[in-house]
C-alpha cells in the first residue's frame, strides 16, 4: 500500500510540478480547456436569455469542480512541501475556485461570481510555460527569441483580459440588482471601459463599492 501511494505521488508530481516533461505539458493544457469551459459557462450562465440552457450550464460547472478538486488532491499528494502549495496563492485560489460549489451554494450570487477567479490559474500554466521556454532558448537563435517575444505578448494580452473579467464579475457581485447589470457580460463591459477611458455603455454603478 506505501508503494502503491508512494508511485501516485510520483505520478502527481510529474503531473503537475515537472514542467519539462510531455506528462505535464498535456495535463495542464487539457486543465485549461477545462478552466475556459467552466469560465464560459459562468458566464453564459448569468445571462437571461440562455435561462433554458441552465441545467446544461450546471453540468458543466460540476463537471468541471470534480476534475478540479482531484487536480487540487493531487497536487497536494504531489508537492514536496504541502503546507506551503495549500497556504500558497494559487493554493487558495485553486481552493476558492471549488468550494462555492460543494457547499451547494451555487445560487448565492458573490460566491458563484467568484468562481471566475478561476482563470488566475492561467498565470501559473503561462508562467511555467515560459520558463520552459527561456530554459531551451537558444540565445543565438531569432527563431527561439520571438517565439518568447510571442509569449510574453500573449501573456500580456490574457492578463489584460483577466482583469477585465475579475473586475467585471466584481462589478456584477455588487450591482447585479441595479439596472443595466443584470448579467456578467454588460458588468464586463464597465470593467473595460474603466480600463480603457471613455464611455459607450452609458450604465453608471449604484453602489459605493
């Protein structure tokens, strides 16, 4: 039984800790397929108009908890200092992203918005991904110095759009009851006009927050 564990700890850590290996590469790229999935349907979920689709969208959502909360299992299996993956911040953020929906409290509107904070868990699979890069780089090569130059514009760019997002789901926590913020997307629309300048959606926050 020690062995049996002892080789599923080996196997957890491949999984999610060596980030040169194919093992991981293919883990992590299937967990974000996963994590845009869930996000989407977090999303869509919020709007009125897919009412219809909500069972469909729920599905999904558990679905997406369950493979997150083995990943979140074995990677505390896997992490040569336990305590410190649990207490890191994408330990809590891993941990925030499931707990809403196990304690079946999918409905109340600011935990179901924080699910969205999810996608910071991008960052980690974008931050490995490219110290992998810079590990191979030929420093001689064109060829290997813009394909970094390609990522570090792509982690630019979903940076951007996380923050869109988060503050996007953080302006429908405190407005959802107010006009013109009945749904993620619109609320999403603000987050970005406050990043960008200007006005377009001619909506204004009611709250203090």
């Amino acid at each position: 039984m020690k062995n049996l564990f002892y080789s599923f700890a080996l196997l957890c850590r491949k999984a999610f800790y060596k980030a040169d290996s194919r093992f991981f590469i293919a883990v992590n790229d299937a967990l974000s397929i996963v994590i845009i999935i869930s996000i989407l349907a977090i999303i869509f979920d919020s709007v009125s108009e897919f009412a219809q689709y909500h069972q469909f969208f729920l599905s999904v959502e558990y679905i997406a908890v369950l493979i997150f909360s083995v990943e979140y299992v074995c990677r505390i299996v896997g992490s040569p200092k336990k305590l410190s993956y649990i207490f890191s911040f994408f330990g809590l953020i891993d941990l925030i992203s499931i707990l809403p929906t196990w304690f079946h409290l999918v409905n109340l509107t600011p935990l179901k918005s924080a699910r969205a904070l999810r996608i910071l868990r991008f960052l980690r699979t974008l931050r490995l991904a490219k110290v992998t890069r810079l590990e191979r780089l030929d420093k001689y090569s064109v060829a290997d110095t813009s394909s970094v130059i390609r990522l570090n514009l792509k982690i630019y760019f979903l940076a951007f759009m996380f923050v869109v997002l988060i503050l996007g789901n953080l302006v429908y926590i405190f407005e959802h009851n107010h006009p013109g913020f009945s749904n993620i997307p619109l609320s999403m629309l603000l987050a970005l006009e406050a990043v960008l300048g200007g006005s377009i959606s001619n909506i204004t926050p009611q709250t203090y927050a």
